[in-house]
C-alpha cells in the first residue's frame, strides 16, 4: 500500500506518474499478478489557515461567540482545492486566536460552499466545548429554507436516512445502512408550477444531508449540481438552500438565543422566477 489517497493516485496517472509493464495505464485498467507497477506520487502541499481581510456579515457577536451570514460561493474552511478566500480565512482575521483544529478553528458546524446562511462560531475553547455538547444532543436548532423539483406529494414528513460516502463516487453521498444517523423533517412553504418551496429542520448535520434526503424522496433540492440538475430559468451559483433560522442557548449565559437570516437576492429572484412559471 502507498498510502496515498484515490485522489493522489488519479492525479499521478493523469500527469504521467504511474507505469504498469512500463507503459501508461488508464485509471479502470485492471492490476494482475506478476505485473509491474512503477509511480511516483507527490506529497499534497500542507494545508494551513492564514487570515485574510474579508468582509464579514456578523450577525451577532460577544466575548465568547458570534453569529455569522455566510454567502453562497464561500467555503466555509480550507481543504484541497479550496486554500484560502475561506469564511474560517475571514474569522481568523476578524477574531484571530480561535479554539479548536487548525483548519476548522472555532467551527461549530458547517455550510456547503453554494448553501448561504447562518453560522454559529465559538471564540473560547469553553464555548466550543459547550456548543459541541448542545449540538450533540441536538439543542441547536437549525432551519433552512429551499427550493425542490416537483412538488411533494406530502405537504409534510420526515426523513429518517442514515448516511455515509457513496461506493461509485467519493464526491457524493448517499443513504447507506452503514451510515451514520441522519432525520430531516420537512414542510411544503409554497407550492409553484412544477417546484416547491420548503422548510427544513435537521435534528442531525450530515454532510449533504438535505440535499442527499431529498433527492432519496425524489424532490431533489433545486439547481443542485451534484443530486439535482441545474435549470435555466434561474441564476443561482448552485443549489437553492439557505440556513434560514438558527436558535440555541448562550454556552455562559444560558440565555436563549435566535436569529433569522433573510434568503439572498438571487434565491429571492429564484422565487419569484417560479412563481411567474
């Protein structure tokens, strides 16, 4: 074993790394016994978090935590193939020594580059501590709005989906048996021509997990590039998903907390572009 990820190999045989019997082998091409195997696999480059000045739209902020609206198109921390130009980029510049991983520092959950919304972030290490519990025991509470295919023959459900990495493409996700505990509760807002508006409530965060829920009940969530498909009529940097509404309590105070962020102008004209439909 070269312990090397699928990723690395796959780059080493499209760059011409990898040769089997000393000729250039394709990515499907099968290994037998007695064939010889020559590659040269480079290191990825370490990857780091530095802060960058990015503007910020803080929603809420005091000693220990703050809320934040992140746009759709932002990353929310630093992974291969996305370095810098991070929400976490921006947060170590806004606030600096955050708690946490390096790479993910202070992160509570998280968002998907295209989703927009809010996000709840911890500036000491007791309030990491203590969001990471609540979150745990499912006492944050998140709300997304978004838009679907077709219109759900329920006006309301749940559903309750454990999830893990698809076998055919490690970029996706899908219900799995062996996956980790996954429940979505949905709600038809809107009902248009041929799609919906919805609301989601999640009682777990999953990678994906809305996006892989409703395209298992068949409404994928609209103009998602990955489960969906992308339709012409709107102009969105991908699927139309928001965290819309967020509520937990403050990890010192115990006060209640709450906030709402309005959807962006392109999902707002997404909206209206269906209902003209």
């Amino acid at each position: 074993m070269t312990g090397a990820s699928r990723g690395q190999v796959a780059e080493a045989i499209r760059a011409g790394r990898v040769r089997l019997n000393g000729s250039a082998p394709k990515q499907a091409t099968p290994v037998s016994a007695g064939d010889v195997l020559e590659f040269a696999i480079e290191e990825r480059a370490r990857l780091d978090a530095k802060p960058e000045d990015i503007a910020l739209d803080i929603i809420f902020e005091d000693d220990v935590l703050l809320v934040v609206d992140k746009p759709a198109g932002m990353v929310t921390h630093p992974a291969h193939g996305a370095r810098d130009g991070t929400l976490v980029n921006a947060l170590l510049a806004h606030a600096q020594n955050l708690p946490g991983d390096p790479l993910r520092p202070g992160l509570v959950h998280r968002l998907d580059r295209d989703t927009s919304g809010l996000l709840v972030v911890a500036k000491t290490e007791a309030a990491l501590a203590a969001l990471g519990k609540s979150m745990m025991r499912r006492q944050i509470g998140r709300t997304y709005l978004g838009l679907v295919q077709g219109i759900p023959t329920h006006p309301k459900g749940t559903i309750d989906g454990a999830l893990g990495r698809d076998p055919h493409n490690r970029l996706k996700h899908a219900i799995r048996a062996d996956g980790k505990p996954a429940v979505t509760h949905y709600e038809v807002r809107e009902r248009f021509r041929d799609a919906a508006e919805c609301t989601f409530v999640l009682e777990t965060g999953r990678t994906h997990q809305i996006r892989v829920h409703m395209m298992a009940l068949g409404y994928p969530i609209f103009n998602d590039p990955v489960y969906g498909k992308i339709d012409a009529r709107v102009d969105l940097p991908g699927q139309a998903l928001h965290a819309w509404r967020l509520a937990f309590a403050h990890p010192v105070t115990g006060e209640a907390l709450a906030f709402e962020s309005p959807p962006p102008v392109d999902y707002v004209a997404a909206v209206e572009a269906l209902r003209k439909a």
